[in-house]
C-alpha cells in the first residue's frame, strides 16, 4: 500500500502559520499536504495514469504571512496592512505522479502594488463580500483598480499559476 513518510513543517492552517518557515515554504508545504490528501484517499488501480495537484496560496506584505480572512474585521486589517505597499503573492504547486510516487513542487512568486486605499474604498469593497475566501482579501479576478502586479503572473495571484503549473506538466510527463 501507499505510505506517505514526507516531511513537512507543523502548519496551522486556520491563521496561515507556519512555525519557523516562510511564505514559500509554507505554501509549498500545504500543497504537498493537499496532493497528499488526495493520494491517500486514491484506489491502488488509479495510481498508473494518474496525476494528483496540490496548490495553495497565501499574500505577504513586510514579513507578514496573509492567508485567507476569518471574518469581515480581519479582512479589514489585511486590506488595510496592504492598502499603499508592495506585497507578493506565493502559490505553492505540488504535482505527484503516482506512477512514480515522488511528488514534485515548485512555488510561483508574483509582485504587486495596491494603491493607498481610502476607508470608502475600503468600505465598498468589504461590503462586495469579494474578499471572501481569498489569501490577502482581495481577489485579482474581479478586476479591483487599486491592484497592479509589477512583476509575475496573473493566474498566480487568482490562485493556479498557469505557467508553472505547465512547465511541471512537462516536467513530470512520460517522454
């Protein structure tokens, strides 16, 4: 049968911390758990021509990991603590091919810029309920103005970076 014996460091996943790591490690952390997840739930018969993913991200502004807000007030910080600074936004991608069984992962890096945001704006927003979900409270998908990537990818930012996500296809397929 299937063992998985990878370590990974201790995560809380409810506050989006990990002791003693970073944003990377972090969300290359929680994708190898979620492929892990997957895998151990999988049939044996479905391991030769299957490709499990993982993927989770978080946003970090100045040292400080975001991950999803737990409520309405704690997406009010986070917008607050990125409202007028440069931030990043980490996707950790894990690909595990279980042919193989040895799992693959990479993280995507995206830099980005929010306008100063003022408290209508701030306010607006929050009241859209957008922020819902999302790694940072803010979601690049419904097209916010005060959001500008300066350097990386945009599907990172939304959640799946497309181009990773293909170069490791490539990577992980049979020649």
């Amino acid at each position: 049968g299937f063992q998985f014996e990878q370590r990974v460091p201790e995560v809380d996943e409810t506050q989006g911390i990990c002791s003693g790591c970073g944003p990377a490690e972090l969300v290359s952390s929680l994708a190898l758990r979620k492929a892990a997840d997957v895998v151990r739930r999988l049939p044996e018969a479905d391991h030769a021509a299957s490709v499990v993913l993982g993927c989770d991200t978080v946003a970090e502004c100045g040292g400080e990991i975001l991950g999803k807000p737990q409520d309405r007030d704690h997406a009010r910080r986070m917008l607050s603590r990125l409202s007028g600074q440069p931030h990043r936004v980490y996707s950790g991608l894990c690909l595990w091919p279980l042919a193989t069984g040895i799992p693959k992962t990479e993280v995507a890096i995206t830099h980005l810029q929010m306008d100063s945001l003022s408290e209508d704006a701030l306010g607006d927003y929050l009241e859209t309920d957008l922020w819902q979900g999302k790694a940072g409270a803010f979601g690049y998908q419904d097209g916010p103005d005060w959001l500008h990537i300066t350097e990386g990818s945009a599907s990172n930012v939304i959640g799946l970076p497309l181009e990773l996500l293909d170069k490791m296809l490539v990577e992980v397929s049979p020649a």
